[in-house]
C-alpha cells in the first residue's frame, strides 16, 4: 500500500493514510524542541494578539532572507536581536501624570543634589569630575550646551529663592507665632 491515498483507495486505506502522515508530522514536530517552544507560546498567546505577531515574525523572517542573499555584495547583514520586544507599553490611566512626573524629578534632583555634594569632599573624585564634565562639553553641541546652561542658571535662582525664603523664615518666627496665637484666640 502507498503512503498516499489514489482514488482507487477503500476509506480504511485512505484513513490509514492520512494517520501515518498524522504520526510522522506529529514526531517531527515533537522531536524540534524550538518548534515545541514556539507552538505553546503561540497557545498562550491571547488570540487577539496573534495576527499583529504573526505579521512581525514574517516582515523580519522576510527581511532577514533577503539580507542573507545580498550580505555579500551589501557588506550589510541581519543577526536575532536576543532582546527585541514584540509589545510595547501603553499607559492609559486616568491619574494625573504631570504630578508623577514632577514628583518623580523632584525625588530626582534631590538625590542628585545630594551625591554631587559628595564630589568636592574627595579630592580625585573631584579631580576626575571637572576633567570629565570640561571634556563633555567638547562632545555637545553648542545648543546642548546652551540648554545646560540655562538650566544651571535656572538652577542657581532656585538655589537663591530657597536661600531667600529660609531667611524670611528666620527673620520672622515671631510673626508666625503672633499669627497662630491670634488664630487660636479667635
């Protein structure tokens, strides 16, 4: 009997047929343990998902066929980026984002405040500091450079109105007191 089903075939033969060819695809697909891998994350995968998946593997398998046909007269070829990511993260969210922003870059500067302090107090760390930051300003351009220093002059204002509000604060201590007490006597 042919692996194959003519039209001559009883229906027992034509389905012998068809679960021998049923058998050997299912060895061959359990013996490619990549091909395994791929299939259950396919499974998981939510279905809505699919299509949009589908169509990047074959656009990159496709690109990457077509680089290994001209690579040798291109000088240019593709390899698997080991972390290339297939979803990208959306943030939809009802909550305020500029307060988290801003939040997060006041967090921000303060610890960066604070370890710049540290800087000037170990002579070859600061040493190498200057060195650096003089050399990073060979790297930049000119508008770069412009935008650093008009932050680092934003910057020396605040120093200033912190400055200024500190000593208001001291200056008047009474004021605050003779304002609570008025409050309370009310």
């Amino acid at each position: 009997m042919s692996d194959e089903p003519t039209t001559n075939s009883t229906p027992l033969e034509h389905l012998e047929a068809t679960l021998e060819a049923a058998l050997h695809l299912a060895r061959e697909m359990t013996a490619d343990e990549l091909l395994a891998r791929l299939l259950a994350v396919f499974r998981t995968m939510p279905a809505e998902d699919r299509p949009a998946v589908i169509d990047a593997l074959e656009r990159e398998v496709t690109a990457r066929k077509l680089s290994l046909a001209t690579e040798g007269v291109s000088g240019q070829s593709m390899v698997p980026n080991p972390h290339a990511r297939l979803y990208l993260r959306v943030h939809e969210s009802t909550f305020d984002r500029n307060l988290l922003e801003r939040d997060e870059m006041m967090i921000a500067t303060v610890r960066a405040l604070r370890a710049a302090s540290l800087i000037p107090a170990i002579p070859d760390v600061y040493a190498s500091w200057r060195e650096a930051s003089r050399e990073a300003m060979q790297h930049v351009d000119e508008g770069i450079r412009a935008v650093a220093e008009r932050l680092v002059g934003e910057v020396l204002g605040f120093i200033a109105e912190a400055r200024d509000s500190e000593r208001e604060a001291e200056a008047s201590p009474h004021t605050a007191d003779a304002t609570r007490k008025d409050a309370q006597g009310s």
